[in-house]
C-alpha cells in the first residue's frame, strides 16, 4: 500500500468516519428519557469531543506543522470546537432537538481535555534516559 494511502487510511479515515458518526447521531430526535444522572448528556459531550480532538492532532501529525506541537494542540481544540459548533447548528434544524451553548462549551472543555491528555501521553511514552 503507498505511504499516502496508508497515512490517509491510519490517520485521516478515523477522524472522517467518527465526524460522520457524530453527524448521524445528531440527525436523530432526542429520546424522550430521563438522565440517568443530571448533565450525563454533558459528560457525553466532554468525552465525545476528547476523542475527537485526538483524532484531529492525530490527524495533524501527519502534516508538515508536526514539530509544532504548541500549534497542533490548538488547530486540534480549535477544530473539535468548531466541529461542535457546527454540529449544534446542524441540531437546531433537526426535529425535536436544539442548539445549547452549554454542549459547545462541553464540546470545547473535552476537545481541550482529550487533547491535553494524549499529549502527556505521548511524552509519557519517550523513554527518558536512564540514570546509572
């Protein structure tokens, strides 16, 4: 498999496919439930959207701002927050579902978590040098 290829389909196809799966999760009405705690719906958006800020600076590794891990950080949060935006437009056009400023600002608090966390992970994962 060429390196492109193989780079789009590691790195860039998971973050298509999960914005896709955001998209069709937000074309459904809302269930008509109650929470099984108050704010679970918050806690699924943090979560939501730290996956997708992963995936973003993921995605953004492969591109020529790699080194720049303070940019990559942004364009990731940034990204996730605008794809949060963007998707509660898309729910204040859907049937029985609304726009609310407090799932942006959950989507943005995830995105920045999500994003904070895989970075101390990776630097968690570089083998410091052993001292002997």
């Amino acid at each position: 498999m060429p390196i492109k290829l193989k780079r789009f389909a590691l790195y860039w196809l998971p973050l298509i496919l999960y914005c896709l799966f955001i998209y069709i999760q937000s074309d459904h009405p809302s269930p008509e439930q109650i929470p099984i705690f108050p704010y679970v719906d918050k806690v699924l958006h943090v979560t939501a959207y730290g996956i997708l800020g992963i995936l973003f600076y993921r995605a953004y590794q492969t591109l020529r701002l790699k080194d720049n891990i303070k940019m990559l950080m942004f364009l990731s949060v940034v990204s996730a927050s605008l794809y949060g935006i963007s998707d509660e437009i898309h729910q204040s056009f859907v049937p029985f579902r609304e726009a609310e400023v407090t799932d942006v600002i959950a989507d943005m608090i995830g995105a920045l978590s999500g994003v904070c966390l895989y970075q101390l992970l990776i630097f968690s994962r570089i083998e410091k040098p052993s001292v002997r």
